[in-house]
C-alpha cells in the first residue's frame, strides 16, 4: 500500500472542513508559502508546524510526525531498490 503523504492528506482534510490554503496558513500563523509548498510540492513540514497544524486541526503532532517519517522511508527504500 503506498503511504500518503502529509501534503495529499492535508489538501484533502483542507477540503473536507471547506478551508482554504490560506486561511489554514492564517490560522497557523506562517506564510501562504509555507502551507502551499507542503500542498503542492511535497515539502517536509517542521516540528514547529506540526505542533501548529494541532493546534489548528486537532489532529496529533505525533500523526503528522509519523506521516513524514512513512515518506522518508519510503523514499529510501526506494533509492535503495535502484
């Protein structure tokens, strides 16, 4: 099964609360960018936003942590394959 990553999981929590990108960012409190670039382009999220986004969502620091760890596996496991 592939792992979704925290970006995918977000645009569509984004879209279930009917919230936009920068209202999250507003609420978080960090630049439109900061949110766009995890949407779009799959940017890491920091420790710092993590704890932010549960502030915002309710959802754990601890589940966004081990969403990006599942990425970063992944992604070794797939550089280590080729």
């Amino acid at each position: 099964m592939d792992s979704v990553t925290p970006g995918e999981f977000l645009r569509a929590l984004l879209k279930r609360r009917k919230m936009s990108v920068m209202e999250l960012a507003t609420r978080c409190g960090v630049p439109y960018h900061r949110i766009s670039s995890i949407i779009y382009r799959n940017s890491r999220i920091s420790p710092d936003l993590m704890l932010r986004f549960e502030l915002v969502t309710g959802i754990p620091a601890e589940r966004w942590r081990n969403m990006q760890g599942d990425i970063l596996e992944a992604r070794a496991q797939n550089r280590k394959r080729k």
